[in-house]
C-alpha cells in the first residue's frame, strides 16, 4: 500500500470530521473535570482527535449533536445489539420504573425465574445468577471454579477479551510463555502468578498448561472477537472439552459478544457443554446486566458447601446485582427483541455485509480477509484469516483503520472504534448494509488511487 498516500487522505478525513462536527469538538474540548475529558477513557479509542457526541438513538440509527445521524454499526460494542431503545424494553423498564416503582430493593422479583428458565432454554445450563456486567460476571465464576477445584490458576487464550479481569491480561511472548498483556494497568500482581495462556487453536499448547495440574478453570470465548473474529477449526472445541475433563478442570464459556452466532450463542449453535457460562451486554437491551450459568452438578456442589459464604462477604454478588429494573429489561430483550427469528434474520444481513465486504477488497487485490460469527462481521488486513490471537494483533495496521473508520464516519456509518467491527440488530436493513458495502468501495478506490 502506498503509505505517502493512506497518510494523506487519512489527513482529509481528519479535516473533514473536524469541519462536520464543531459541537462535539467543543464538548471534548471543554471536558475539564473529567478523566481523559470523557466519562469513561475507552471513549478516546476513536479514529481523529476526539469523539462525536451523543444527542439521540434509535433502533440502528445514532444521532450526534452536530446534526448528524449515522446507520450505526458499532452498537454499543454489543451492548445495543438489540438496537438502540426497543420499544418492547423501554415499555417493561417504564412500568418497573415508573408504574411499579423502584429499580432495587434487595428483593428478587418473579421475573428473574422466567429469565433464568429461558437462560436454560437457550444455553442449557441449569442455574443462574445475575450481575450487573460481564466481567463481574467472570469475576464471580472464577472465584467459583476456585473454590470447588482448589485450585490458583485461571487459562485463558492469548488477546482474549472477558472485560477487565485480571487473570485474562496475559498473552503468549515469543517463546510461547507467559507475559503480561501490553499496557495492563495498576496489576495487583504479575499475571503469571494468577494464569495460564494458550493459543487459540492450538491443543498442544493447552495441554502443555493444563498438565501443572493447577488450573482451575479455563475461560474462553468459543471464537475470539475482540482482536478479530478469530473462528475454532474443526475439532478444536471439542478437543478444549475433551482435555478440561482429562485434567479436572473447569470450563466457562464467555458468551458475551459470541451470543452473536444465535440465540443460544456458540453454546447452542454448536452444541457445546461447559461447566460455566458467562454473558452481558446485550442481554438487558441497553440496560445493564450480567449473568452466569451453571451445571446442574457443578451448582450442587458448591450450595453444599457450608464452608462458602455465597450470601454476604464471599466476594461473590453484589447490592445491585438481580436488581428489578435490570431483570425487567432482560425479560423484554430475550422475550421480545432478541428473539430466534431475530437472530435469524440478523445473521443473513451480517452475510450480505460479509459478500460486500470481500467483493470490495477482492477487486483491488487486496490480501485481506473477513470472517463472520453469525449477526457480527469482521474484515482483518491480512490473509488468510489469522488462526490465533497473536497473528490478528500482528495483522493491525492502526492507521488504515482510523482512514477507514474516519472515511465512514464523515459519510454517515459507524464501525466498532476498537476493530473494524460491524453488528447488525433488528432494525438493520438490507439498505443499510448495501450503503456500507457502497461507501467501502468508495474508500478502497481513493486507496488504489
């Protein structure tokens, strides 16, 4: 690729978006009394000096407060993967909240029995508790994998992403050890005392850990999302299974932005059995919630110990955790909104995204690829598809992204910030896809020159 070019019309871009959006600049600019002048610091991973604004959303459109109004692709990251305030949410969180009063009071309500029933139906795991977000929910479930094996360690897969659990801010360094993860900030300890790391996809590797003998738990996406969709090759999956049990250890799927591949996630559409399951974000359409799941034995065990304190001070729970509003919102989103029917259509619309995607970097003879995981799609500057998470961080080419995040957004689309990303929800059309593929065309032309 002709570089003297991508940095030139990676400079338009910048120019452009700072022309079309003066309010959101001013508001960045003004942020004086917040962290990295923005409510939470992930928000400056945005392509150009600062992020657009957020005035208004719905279903698969965001509005910012220069005017502007996007066919949203991003989604939250996964959080509005039901788009954005379904109506079928917002009615249950206005009569919770509004009719009924009170968001959390400490008391369970019948809802959460119908939730965690449909939990079952979905994931087939057959007892649930909630959290407020997927990483407490990680949290927890390590802690429970600890305390009924004994045993210290948690494996995880190299450029995983299970939020900000300690125990995952570990990759493979060049000689296939352990390293902490680049940038991992504040640790309470170095990483390799709490963890173990393996590639995804290579068995051998995770054999070579398991046999310690000291892993409690692995916990793992069934494909990889957040460096990539790195997708399982046959056979993988269930050798993982199949080596767990040969050495006591547990398994916890992390299902949080693989609930993409169905309504079951990767769990149920591809038959899968772990000890433990975790998944956030999308569950409560936009409100948040956690959860996790266990096996029916795996939950027998642990309320049979007396010696594990699961009511007050154990480190497992939280005050607003299963809290009403929360709970109401889950039951909307998987009754109403984040249905099977849903996820069937979202999952032919990510396949139209994917077909314009690769027709668009095939006609250039571009060495790129894309990969799909059921409604969520992803193209990789690199191919073939990468097969571990080291070789799709290698795959990153920070300035291409931000040109093409940039070259999108000033015409009207937002990808993931983090990746090139794009979610379909609901109210995505077949519309909306086919200007992307349009608009990607487009900023691969100026490329080619």
């Amino acid at each position: 690729m002709d570089r003297t070019r991508l940095h030139a019309l990676l400079a338009r871009e910048s120019a452009e978006a700072e022309r079309r959006n003066p309010r959101s600049r001013a508001a960045y600019t003004g942020a004086e009394h917040l962290f990295g002048r923005v409510p939470m610091t992930w928000m400056n991973k945005t392509a150009g000096g600062f992020p657009r604004y957020l005035a208004e959303a719905r279903g698969a459109r965001v509005g910012d407060v220069d005017g502007h109004t996007y066919i949203d692709f991003c989604l939250g990251d996964t959080g509005a993967m039901a788009g954005h305030s379904p109506a079928p949410v917002t009615e249950a969180v206005h009569r919770r909240f509004a009719e009924l009063g009170g968001a959390t009071a400490m008391l369970p309500t019948e809802d959460a029995e119908w939730v965690g029933a449909e939990l079952t139906r979905r994931f087939r795991l057959a007892r649930w508790s909630f959290s407020l977000t997927a990483t407490d929910a990680n949290r927890w479930a390590i802690r429970l994998a600890r305390a009924v094996t004994g045993r210290p360690k948690i494996l995880v897969n190299s450029y995983c992403y299970h939020g900000s659990v300690d125990e995952s801010l570990i990759v493979t360094g060049p000689d296939g050890s352990g390293t902490p993860r680049p940038g991992n900030v504040g640790a309470p300890c170095d990483v390799t005392l709490t963890s173990r790391v393996a590639e995804f996809n290579d068995l051998a590797g995770l054999e070579r850990e398991l046999a310690h003998g000291d892993v409690a738990a692995v916990l793992m996406e069934p494909a990889l999302t957040n460096i990539g969709i790195v997708l399982p090759e046959p056979g993988y999956l269930t050798g993982v299974r199949e080596l767990t049990r040969r050495y006591g250890t547990l398994l916890i799927n992390d299902e949080t932005h693989t609930f993409s591949a169905g309504p079951g996630g990767c769990t149920g559409a591809w038959d899968l059995a772990p000890d433990l399951l975790t998944i956030g974000k999308a569950i409560g359409g936009g409100i948040p919630a956690g959860a996790y799941g266990l096996s029916a034995e795996l939950a027998e065990r642990l309320l049979a110990r007396g010696d594990l304190d699961l009511v007050d001070m154990g480190g497992v729970g939280g005050t607003l955790a299963g809290n009403a509003l929360s709970v109401a919102a889950t039951r909307a989103t998987l009754e109403h909104v984040l249905t099977d029917e849903a996820f069937a259509r979202m999952g032919s619309l990510a396949e139209r995204f994917e077909a314009g995607v690769r027709t668009g970097f095939e006609a250039h003879g571009l060495p790129w690829s894309v990969s799909r995981l059921g409604a969520r799609t992803e193209y990789r500057f690199t191919s073939p598809a990468p097969r571990t998470g080291t070789e799709s961080a290698a795959a990153s080419d920070p300035e291409l992204e931000d040109f093409l995040h940039l070259y999108l957004a000033n015409r009207g689309i937002l990808l993931t910030p983090f990746h090139n990303m794009a979610l379909m929800c609901p109210d995505t059309t077949e519309q909306d896809v086919d200007t992307h593929t349009e608009v990607f065309a487009a900023a691969l032309a100026e490329l080619a020159g």
